[in-house]
C-alpha cells in the first residue's frame, strides 16, 4: 500500500518566527489559490486504519487528502486564530526569494528549497488546468 498525502499542513511550521514577528507568511504561491492539504496526524490514522484492517490487496495507491481544498488565504486566517493575531497577510515572493528565505532561516538545505519551488511550480500549473 502506498499513501499519497497531500501538501502537509505542517510546512506552514517552518515559517512562525516569521509570522509571528513580522504579522505575514510568504509563499511562492499566490495567497488565493486553493490546493488540497493535510495534516500528517491524518496520514497516520489513514495508515493505521489500513495496517490493523489489512484490507487492501498487493500494490494499491491510498490520497490521503484534508476535508477540503485551502488557500494561504485561509491559512493565514486559521493560524491567526489560533494565536490571537489576526491581520496576517500572505506575500508572494518569488521563487528565488522563497528559496533564500528557507536556506537562511534553517529550514532546508539549498536541494531541499529547490524542491519545494519545484513543487510550488507544478502547483501553480495544476491550478491552470482546473476544470469547472
């Protein structure tokens, strides 16, 4: 079995400091687009649920996706919330900022922040072939 989650709550982590310090969070991608999430607690009941059941056969392919879709929009909402700051505002940076920003501050190594601009790229593409 395989589980294929979703873009991991989580990652919104690495960026605190910088929420709480300067009041935004900053992305590669635009603060109103909407992609699924979810938080890695659900993964691991997802995983759980399967390892005690044994329900599945051979090689099978489990998304593992939040309730709905999010946008930073609404995570900059939520996470205010949750602090008590809530006039957060989501910066688009680009690519080559996002990259720094999470070199500098710790988060990933320079191959790691690659990856993530290369997945904030497929994301933004993904988001174009949407259909209604």
């Amino acid at each position: 079995m395989n589980l294929r989650p979703a873009y991991f709550m989580e990652n919104i982590l690495g960026q605190l400091d910088t929420i709480k310090q300067y009041g935004i969070i900053s992305s590669a991608l635009k603060g109103d687009l909407n992609f699924p999430m979810v938080a890695t607690k659900d993964i691991a009941v997802v995983g759980a649920q399967l390892l005690l059941n044994l329900s599945f056969k051979g090689n099978q392919i489990q998304y593992v996706l939040g309730p709905r879709d999010l946008t930073y929009n609404e995570v900059a909402h939520i996470v205010g919330d949750a602090i008590g700051k809530h006039d957060f505002k989501v910066c688009t940076i680009s690519s080559e900022d996002s990259k720094k920003a999470m070199t500098q501050s710790g988060f990933a190594s320079e191959n790691v922040a690659e990856l993530y601009n290369m997945m904030s790229e497929s994301m933004k593409q993904w988001q174009s072939f949407k259909c209604t």
